[in-house]
C-alpha cells in the first residue's frame, strides 16, 4: 500500500450526484485544488493545509482524512455508505416487498 493511502476510502458526490472514491491523501490534495476559489472557506483551507502536510509527511494520512471527510460534510459532498447502499439493494433484489 502506498503511503499516502486512507485505510478507508471517502465517498462524495460529483457531478450529477454520481459518487466518487477518494482513496488517498493525493486524490484529497486533487479535489481540493480543482475546487472553486470562489467557494474556498476555512473548511476547504484547513483540509487543504492538511493534505499538503500529510504529502511531506508532516501529519498522519488518517488526521488529513479526517479533515477531508470534515470539509466533504459540511458542503454536503458525502455519498451515502456505499457499503450499506449494496447491502440494501442486494436485499431489495432477493425480496420484492423490502423497499
């Protein structure tokens, strides 16, 4: 595994709502640099900062993660579980009546 990779990946929305993994401290630095300047705030700063240290190696990858996932909240950017969105699906096609 790489270093700079969360040991749980971050689901947000992109786009159209489709969602997207976020697996390492890179991705994060990505998607944050691409994000608007217009919508910058202390979030989007902070969970910058953060990767940028965690790349140097100057704070743990789970503490940039962390902080990551925190700005992914507060813009409403995080995807539903995926893993409990599969199971439901899974189960709602074994049994027509589970909605």
């Amino acid at each position: 595994m790489k270093p700079d990779m969360f040991r749980e990946p971050v689901y947000i929305l992109v786009g159209l709502g489709f969602p997207a993994e976020i697996r390492s401290v890179l991705d994060a630095c990505r998607y944050l640099s691409d994000w608007p300047p217009s919508s910058s705030d202390t979030a989007h700063s902070i969970a910058l900062k953060a990767c940028r240290a965690a790349l140097r190696g100057e704070i743990e990858v789970e503490t940039a993660r962390g902080l990551f996932a925190a700005f992914a909240e507060r813009h409403d950017l995080l995807a539903p579980d995926m893993a409990v969105v599969t199971a439901s699906r899974m189960r709602r096609d074994r049994d027509p009546h589970v909605r």
